[in-house]
C-alpha cells in the first residue's frame, strides 16, 4: 500500500462530498471539482473522513501509485473549494507590464505587438500592481498550468533577468561576454 494513500482525508465544515460509482464531486464554499477514479482504486465515506483504498494486489507498484495519486487529488480539490489554490508572478524589464481589461490581461513584453492572455474558465488572473500578477482558481492543476502559460509568453533570460517568472523563483544568472585583452 501507499503510504500517502493510506492516510485518511479529514473532510473540514461545509464541504460536501459525492460518490456516485467511479466519480467523486467535492463542493464547498468557493465552487465544485470532479473526479473520475480508476479501477485500482476505491473511495469509502466514513462520517467525516474519506478513505482511499487499493483494489488489487497491492504490491503493484502501478496500484501503489494510483493509490496515493487518488488520495492526494482528493485531497487537493478539497483544499481547493474551501481554501482555493494561488500562484503569484511578477514582470522584470524596463517598460514591461500588464493591464487588466475585464477578465483578460494584456502584457507589453518588449514585442512590436501586445500579447492579449485570457485564462480559462475558472480561473482568474488579478494584475495587482503593472508588474505583479496573481493566478486563482479551485484546481491546482489548472491554477499551475495557467501560471506556466503566462510565463511562457516571456520566460527570464539568463543574462539580465528579464521576463515573466514565479514570485519567489531564483534566476541562475550567467557572466556577459568580456572585452578583448
């Protein structure tokens, strides 16, 4: 068995959780996520805790992944509609910047155009100064995608730094080019 799998997921106030056959629905305060579990895995609600159980043999090293895979998704969207999930990103450059226009974002990035970003449902993008953003939603996966997608407009450069990057994320910066001797 997994250890990760084998620990019980305490369910907090006013979380709601559905087991109809092989699909799990959470639904809290922020919103309702879905899953749809694999053969290998079982879901029981005992009062207010969830266990995740292995189907099979156990010593499987593909049900002990599935296994605590499950009780860590599980465990993730109810985090993600009582708490929700965040990821702050911030914009080094001279004149690059980010406006809001309703629920999209348009960056300057030092292009000759404009780069228009506009997440997808269910999650937000906040612009709270020109050069911080932060990424919201109820689904950490998305919540980590969306993140990705922005940086990947324009991911720092090595030698100055510039670029869109993760708030607390640390550039290796490289030594520029020296003069002739």
């Amino acid at each position: 068995m997994s250890r990760i799998g084998k620990k019980p997921i305490i369910l907090p106030d006013g979380v709601n959780v559905e087991i109809d056959g092989r699909k799990v629905t959470v639904k809290g305060k922020l919103g309702s996520d879905s899953i749809e579990l694999m053969d290998c895995v079982t879901l029981k609600k005992e009062g207010n805790t969830l266990l995740v159980e292995a189907v099979g043999d156990v010593n499987d090293k593909r049900i002990r992944a599935a296994h605590g895979l499950h009780r860590a998704l599980i465990a993730n969207m109810i985090m993600g509609v009582t708490n929700g999930f965040e990821k702050n990103l911030e914009i080094v450059g001279v004149g690059y910047r980010a406006q809001q226009q309703k629920n999209d974002v348009v960056f300057q990035l030092g292009f000759s155009h404009s780069v228009l970003f506009s997440p997808p449902e269910g999650i937000t993008v906040e612009v709270l100064e020109p050069t911080k953003l932060k990424v919201k939603g109820i689904n950490k996966q998305k919540v980590g995608q969306v993140a990705a997608n922005i940086r990947k407009l324009k991911p720092p450069e090595p030698y100055k730094g510039k670029g869109i990057r993760y708030a607390e994320e640390k550039i290796r910066r490289k030594a520029g080019k020296t003069g002739k001797k």
